[in-house]
C-alpha cells in the first residue's frame, strides 16, 4: 500500500528504555497512516486502528462485531483463542446477545454499590500493608500487595473462600498470557470450571449475599444454563483481578518514577486520587493489545475501506497518547482531566468492572504512599521484567524497600479514606 509504514509484525515492541510508553511505532502510524494492515502471530492480517476519534468510532460501531467464532476475528494468541473460542462469555458476544448477559453482573458492579466497599477495601489494603512491613527488605509489592488485594476483593464478591485465592491467581495469569499453548490455557480453565462446580454446589447448600449465589438464582429461573454460569465466572475471575494488579504494580512505579507528580498527589490525596487515577489509567493503558473486532459489512474508516470479514484491532492504547485528545500525551500529568480515556474500551463493551477498579486503585496508591514515604524500587527499572507479551501489560514483580530513620512508616490506625 503505497506511503504505508513499514511494520513488524503485531503487537510491535515496546523500546524498553521507555517502559511505560507504547511501542514507538504506533505514534509513527497515528501520525502517516492511522489506518493499516498488519501481520498477526498465525500469519493471518488485520486493520490496526491507531488515533483517538477512529478507535471511538470502531468501538461504538455495532457494524464490527465481538465474536471471535466469526471468520477473520484477529485473535491474541493460539491458547486464548481456544479457550475463549470454546468457553464463551459475554465479552465476546454481540448484542442482543451480550446486553442480556452483561445485564445480569451489572447490579453487582454498580457504582453506589461498589463505593459501598471502599472501607472493606481500605481495610484491607491497611491489613496487607501490616503484613508487608513485616517482611525482610527487599519485598515484592506485586505478591504482597497488587494480587492479594485484587483477587481477595474480586473472590469475595463472588463467593470464593480464601484458602482457593492463590490457586486461581495462578489458573488466571494461563488463561490471559498468550505465550501459553493450547493444552495449558485449556486445563487451567478445566481446573478452574472444577473449583466452581464445587462452590456452586455449597452454595446451592447455604445461599449467601454474592455473584456466585446470583447466578445460580438466574440459572434455576432458566436464564443461564451451567456452562454459561461457569463460563461468567471465569471471566470475573480473570478481569477482576489480573488487570488491576498490573495498574497497581505498574502505576506505583510510574509514580515512583515521577517524584513531581508523587509528591502533587500526596499534598491533597483526598481530593486528587480519583483525578490522579484515570490519568494512570490513561497513561499506562495496560491493555495494550487492543480491543478486537471482525466487520461483519464493508464499512470506510479514516478513508480507507474495511471490508466485511476482515479483522480489525481498536489500538486504545495509541488512542490514548493521541495529541488530539490528550495534549502533551507522553507527559505524565495527574492534574489533567483524563476522564474521556479509553482504557476501559468504549461502547457497549466498555469494561463492566470498571468501578471497582477505580475504586481500589483510589484507595491502594494514597494509602501505600502515605504508610511507606520512603518506598523506593529496589532495582533499577532496566532490571524489572515486564509483560510485554501478556495480553494485560504490568510487572512480573516489583522489589521495593521502605525503611528510613525517620519518620517511621504510618500506622494503619492513622489512615483516612482517598476518594
């Protein structure tokens, strides 16, 4: 295609030096060709949509579909396309198909709801943070702060006991990498469809106020049967906590890294957290794959004609360092109004967890640095490896150290809520 860019093969690298930066070739094609081809990891190709306003209008179009049995769907990778090609959930489904279901979680994660935890969540984070402080220095903040918040939160809302969280954190981290072959996604969702079958006959046996018990009232009233039961717990088990985590390791590292923008949080954290976080949100975009989606009929796009089957990728992680909607894009800057981000998607399958996402992450980074001032990364950032080739982008771990003379780190009984 004449003045195309010449790329590589999707998803581009990342220039490492600048971790916390999209691959470089995303600004070159937002800014020559926002609209192109690209090979995928089975050879197959694909329309990378790459600028802010055309990435909305693809996601907002119903004309591209989420279903990934549809032929041209651009998949992740050969173990997240069986699994999830097999086991569907609403996600990728389309409407009126994926409205019915998603209608099913939302009273689960409504906003008034969802704030209603913000003090389980604080307490928490403060019970977390006083079992990390008696570890040796260096510890690892990702398995001693980012996951056990997340999936603790997620677990109790659906029901899930607490000796069962680390064996779905580790089910959880297959089913999204797509490094993982075939058989590994496969028997970690079984393993995971196991453990479910055994919560659902508990709690069949002792209801309880949660997602689990939820469904299985939608169940018996016929409107899900089994395997779509199993199959929306899954999916809330995978998205409630696996992208969370990587926004926690990875924006404590961001801030860590921009001491202006820490310290401008931490003079008003009450009243910047929410501010502070969608810019993180935006920033970082750790879903940096992109959102998926096949035309189902031709439609043009930037001008350039995507024709019925074709495969397109939604770039929201190059829409959101596009100087048309976020001036200054690559600079980190927790004041700006970044509320118009698309890190949770846009559309209809804009992310349904999305509010207690917000939620945690308001509550986890004023807290970690008010208690622990002196936190500092324990390594270089060139040493901590990264998930570049995880579907959700984040730290594989995060060592820091905390300890100072004075002043000491901050009691929990001593912290206020961030909101």
């Amino acid at each position: 295609m004449p003045g195309t860019v010449e790329t590589s093969e999707y998803p581009f690298r990342r220039e490492m030096s600048c971790p916390f930066d999209p691959p470089p070739d995303l600004a070159e094609l937002r800014r020559r060709e926002p609209v192109t081809r690209v090979r995928l990891w089975d050879g197959s190709s694909a329309w990378l949509v790459t600028r802010y306003d055309d990435v909305r209008e693809v996601l907002a179009d119903r004309r591209f579909s989420s279903d990934m049995n549809r032929p041209g769907f651009p998949t992740h990778g050969a173990g997240v396309a069986a699994t999830r090609q097999r086991h569907r959930t609403f996600l990728n489904m389309d409407d009126p198909e994926h409205a019915a279901h998603r209608r099913m979680l939302t009273r689960d994660f409504m906003v008034k709801r969802v704030e209603r935890l913000r003090p389980r969540i604080q307490e928490s984070v403060d019970a977390l943070l006083d079992e990390f402080l008696r570890r040796p220095e260096p510890a690892d903040l990702v398995t001693g702060l980012a996951l056990p918040v997340t999936s603790g939160m997620i677990a109790d809302l659906l029901g899930v006991p607490a000796e069962e969280h680390e064996f779905f954190q580790s089910r959880s981290t297959l089913l999204v990498s797509p490094d993982a072959d075939v058989a590994e996604s496969l028997q970690a969702y079984e393993d995971l469809r196991d453990l479910f079958r055994e919560l659902i006959q508990r709690r069949r046996r002792a209801p309880a106020a949660d997602v689990i018990s939820h469904l299985i009232t939608l169940e018996d009233d016929g409107r899900l049967a089994p395997d779509e039961t199993l199959n929306m717990l899954r999916l809330l088990i995978t998205a409630g906590h696996e992208t969370t985590a990587n926004m926690i390791a990875l924006g404590t590292l961001a801030l860590l890294e921009h001491p202006d923008q820490l310290a401008w949080l931490m003079a008003e954290p009450t009243a910047r957290a929410a501010g502070a976080v969608e810019e993180l949100l935006r920033y970082l975009t750790i879903s940096h794959f992109g959102r998926r989606r096949v035309a189902t009929e031709d439609v043009v796009v930037a001008g350039r004609l995507i024709r019925a089957g074709e495969g397109v990728i939604a770039a929201n992680d190059s829409a959101n360092r596009d100087a048309a909607a976020f001036p200054d894009p690559d600079v980190l800057d927790l004041g700006r109004d970044s509320r118009h981000h698309l890190a949770f998607g846009y559309g209809t399958h804009q992310c349904l967890g999305q509010p207690l996402a917000r939620v945690e992450l308001q509550v986890v980074y004023p807290t970690l640095f008010r208690r622990l001032p002196h936190l500092r990364a324990a390594e270089p950032v060139g040493a901590l490896r990264f998930k570049e080739s995880m579907v959700f982008y984040g730290l594989f771990g995060l060592p820091v150290r905390w300890s100072a003379a004075d002043p000491a780190p901050v009691p929990s009984s001593e912290q206020g809520t961030a909101r």
